[in-house]
C-alpha cells in the first residue's frame, strides 16, 4: 500500500484518464467493495467480492489496473486534504463562541465602523451577530458617547466639480477639526445638499435628484423619481430622512412646493418613500397636508422619529412644520408674527434649533448690528404657546461676526447653536454659539484643499453627524 502512495504522488493523471477508468477498491476485512464512477460518486457493492491475486497474461491489463488504483490513491488524498480544511473552516466560526459573548460585544462595540464591516466577511455566524439589530442598537449607543464627525461638501454652483470630505471624531473641547477624510462618490451632479441621520446623508441635487448615501458600508441608493406630482417644473423640493425606533424604519419625505415671489397662490404636495434593506420598500405615496407650505431656503431640518422643518405659509407668516414618521401626519405651528414696522417673516434670517430639549426659532437677523439674537421657544405644541427670548453677545466677541453674514447649520449635541460664513474663507471657520452663557466659540476647519478657496462660485454645506452602521444595507452602490 505505501508504494501505491509513492507512484500515486510521483504521477498525476489526466482528468480524462480517470473517467475511462473504473475504480475499484477493497474496503479491507468488511469483504465490501466501493466502486467509483467517472463523476467522483460512489456505490457499495452488497454482495461479497474476493480478488484473487494473479498474474495477467497480458501487460495492458496489468497497466490499466495499476492505473486505477494510483488514480484512487491520489483522489483518496484529496479528499482527505478537503475533509482537513472543512474542520479548520468550521474551527474558525467557533472561535468567537469561545469567549462569553458579553465579552465580545463589549469588545465589538468599541471598534471603528471600518473594522466591522470587514469582520463581516470572517463567516455567517460573524455577518449575522454584527447585523442584528440588538448589536446595532448597543453599538449606536456607544458610538453617541464619542464626539461626532462633521461632513462636509463642496460645489461649483456653475461646474460639474464636487467633493465631500469627513473628519475623525475629535474630543468634545478640541477647537479645531480636520476633514482628511475623501468620501467623494463618483458621477454625481455637483451642486448637492444634504441633511443626515445615523450615518446615512440624503444627498439631493438641485433640489430634485435624489439619493441615500450609508457613510459606513459606502453604499449609495439613488431614490425613484415622482412620476405622479401635479406641480409645475418651476418648483421648490426638500428631502429629509427620518426613523421611528419602535419599527425601526426609515423614511424619506419629500415636499414640493410652487409659488409667486410674493408667496401668494402657494401650493404644495408631499410625497413618503420607505427603505428597506436592499433598497426602497415600493414607491413613492402621496399623504395629505392641510395648509400649503414652502420650505425656507436657509430652513435645516431636526430629523428623527419626528422630522421638524421651518416653512412659509404667506409672506407674512412662518410655521413650524412638524410630520410624524410612524403616523405620517403633518401638524403645523405658525411663529408669532414680528411686531408691527418690522421686517416680514420672508425677511427673517431665521432657522430651527433645540433648545433645553424644545423646538425653537433662532432669529440672528440682528446679530451683525445689534449684536442680539431672538429666540422664539415651542413650549406647548397642542395649544401653540411660544417663548420669546433676546441674548445679547458679549462685547469682547462682537469681532467674530463684525461684517460677515452668518447662517444657521443646525445644533450640537450640547444644544449650541452652529453659525457659519455665508461663503468660505481661507481661514475656514465656524462658530459654537452659547445660548446659555452668551458665548461664542470659534471652530477651524483644516484640511480643505487649497484649489476650493480660490473658486468664485463654490457652494459649501456640512454636518455634524454620529457615524453608525445602520440596518439599512444597500444592493445597489
């Protein structure tokens, strides 16, 4: 048996030569015998067999059965070799159920986003832990404890060039973050805005144009189009992204407004599209609102279970509009109109922002020359009571806004207040406005490439977002 072996590994046959050859061996004291067709299957013999040693008369047939159990020797072998990286395989799935799995949790939660999209493909058992959505809720939650990531994007208002950059978490009382990180998707428009939640950006392009990008996995899902609006094509559209944490869905809405320049004969349609993992769940539906609304040019949006945006119902009124992810209704909250011989609500430099855990409109319209903001508080929703608050800023801070026109970008995560240059500067910076404290606290932004400051016409929009992987895993990219 040990020279069959020897000759089965000093010679390889042809796959040819092993079909014209049957197979036989003797599976030892049994008396069986296992026979081997040309496809590799075996069949057992039932009745007993008992070869008989002899001599051949003739040579071929000695050769042809030295053939067969060489080729026998050398299958018998590969399978062996297969049978051994089936066990390593199978080894290698059990080795994360070796350890308590609190423990490799814990450990799991505390990696980058990076690093466990690539554990993903260690096996099934891997890709299936790191999926479920008890996982993805522990490593959300661990995730909101680091300082979030600020997003950002740069246009040609008149080009084709574009880009999107990302920072590195950094600690909550550094003064300066560096966006090194390149997230540009190819064969994109370049004029994009963009409003996010849980690590996915909803990317629109000149307000029409679509898509969802997962700033983890670097998927993008280009969103359908609306194919049954009854609006004209001068109009104005606005995306957002939502999630209710009871169903753990996310959904798009779409709002679509038309209007004169005066905001008279306004009219307006929604539309609410549900992703699903893989893509979207079915079309677009059209829900209902009752009061016609455009949605404010510098207006950004507070995204979640319910998604609040500012927007004009005429040229004298603004209202907070309010639409419920899981009910799909729309509730509207009109601003208390300014007093009389000032300006108009269309005038207002106006956006929405938290403030001690409530919907609020900062007003910094007179922040250039006055040096105050208001601020209009939501206290009651139901019964539409409002606060008004006026923050004067410290003289010794008035430099830092003294002839630059500020806009709102939103609001930390401990409730300040981000103002930003209406256009950017060499020295790119952004402020932390207190609104308890009445301080400004000047941010710079580092590592935007040269060549952007030197555009006329560049366009800018970021976000401060918590990176996270979400549920939603797109087939498209």
């Amino acid at each position: 048996m040990k020279n069959l072996k020897r000759a089965a590994s000093e010679k390889d046959f042809t796959l040819k030569e092993c079909r014209n050859i049957a197979q036989v061996v003797s599976l030892g004291s049994s008396n069986q015998t296992e026979i081997m067709d040309a496809k590799g299957e075996y069949s057992l013999a039932s009745s007993k067999l008992k070869l008989k040693r002899r001599r051949s008369k003739h040579r071929s047939c000695n050769m042809l059965m030295m053939g067969s159990f060489w080729s026998l020797a050398a299958l018998t072998q590969q399978e062996r070799r297969r049978k051994r990286i089936r066990r390593r395989r199978g080894r290698r799935g059990r080795v994360m159920w070796e350890f308590p799995v609190d423990l490799v949790t814990e450990i799991l939660i505390r990696l980058p986003e990076k690093s466990l999209m690539r554990f993903k493909c260690v096996s099934k058992q891997w890709s299936s832990f790191i999926s479920c959505p008890y996982f993805t809720k522990l490593f959300l939650t661990a995730t909101r404890q680091q300082a979030p990531r600020l997003f950002l994007s740069l246009a040609e208002e008149k080009g084709d060039e574009n880009i999107l950059l990302s920072s590195s978490t950094s600690p909550p009382n550094n003064t300066c973050f560096v966006v090194s990180q390149d997230l540009t998707i190819q064969k994109l428009p370049s004029l994009f805005y963009f409003n996010g939640l849980h690590g996915l950006i909803c990317l629109s392009f000149t307000y029409r144009e679509a898509c969802v990008y997962n700033s983890t996995t670097g998927q993008l899902l280009r969103l359908p189009s609306i194919n049954n609006s009854n609006m004209p094509q001068r109009r104005t559209t606005r995306y957002y992204i939502g999630h209710d944490p009871v169903s753990d869905q996310y959904k798009i809405l779409c709002t679509i407004a038309n209007f004169s320049v005066d905001f008279e004969n306004m009219k307006s349609e929604h539309w609410v599209l549900l992703l699903e993992a893989g893509g979207v769940g079915g079309s677009w539906k059209k829900v209902e609102s009752y009061h016609p609304h455009a949605p404010t040019s510098l207006g950004r949006s507070i995204n979640g279970p319910v998604v609040h945006y500012l927007a004009w119902l005429d040229f004298h009124t603004c209202a907070v509009v309010s639409f419920d992810i899981r009910s799909e209704v729309f509730t509207t909250v009109p601003v208390p109109q300014p007093q009389e011989g000032e300006r108009s609500a269309a005038e207002m430099k106006a956006s929405l922002v938290e403030y001690c855990g409530k919907i609020a409109v900062f007003d910094n319209s007179c922040l250039i020359d006055k040096g105050s903001v208001d601020i209009w508080v939501l206290e009651d929703a139901g019964k539409k009571e409002w606060s008004n608050k006026t923050l004067l800023l410290q003289p010794c801070q008035r430099h830092l806004v003294d002839g630059i026109l500020l806009i709102i970008k939103g609001t930390t995560r401990d409730g300040k207040v981000i103002l930003a240059p209406w256009k950017m500067r060499s020295r790119f910076y952004i402020l932390f406005y207190d609104m308890h404290s009445n301080e400004l606290t000047k941010i710079e932004i580092k590592g935007v490439p040269k060549l952007w400051f030197d555009k006329e016409d560049c366009c800018y929009d970021f976000k401060f977002m918590d990176e996270s992987e979400s549920n939603i895993c797109f087939k498209s990219i």
